[in-house]
C-alpha cells in the first residue's frame, strides 16, 4: 500500500528553523502527484518532486505545534502522518 513516514523533526522540542522531511513507500506503478505539509492548521507548503521536504521558523520560544503532512498519489491514494511537539 501507500504510506508516509515522517522523518524530521525527530526531537519533540521544535524552536528554530527546522526541516519536515518524509518517506513515502509507494506502490509499483504509482507516483506522488503532492505532498501538503501543514504546521498549527496552516498550509505551509506543497511538493511535487522529490525530495518531501519543507523548512518551517517555529520561533525562539519552544511551544506545542502540530506537524500534519499529506499526499496523493497519480493513482488517488491518499496517505497522512502527523506529529504533535512538546
């Protein structure tokens, strides 16, 4: 099947400027048509072609954010991982 794993950030404290990266496991034959990466409810960016990754400023100050990354394939699958810091 399709999914999507999130690879960065990997400590739960997010200040700075920090990268969101993912890796998808895709079905033979498909292909990712966009990756949406989503920080606190706010579209951030959009990917097309690899890699999937986006750069998001969380500030100087550490507060609790919400990570949600999703993707579609050419074939319509839909995958979604997300990722709660501290």
């Amino acid at each position: 099947g399709f999914s999507i794993r999130l690879t960065k950030p990997g400590d739960p404290y997010l200040f700075g400027r920090q990268a969101i990266v993912i890796e998808p496991t895709i079905p033979p034959g498909d292909g990712i048509a966009q990756v949406d990466f989503f920080v606190d409810g706010r579209l951030v960016s959009t990917e097309r072609k690899p890699p999937y990754a986006s750069a998001v400023d969380f500030g100087e100050e550490i507060k609790r954010h919400t990570i949600v990354v999703t993707a579609l394939t050419s074939g319509g699958r839909r995958a979604k991982v997300s990722f709660v810091s501290r």
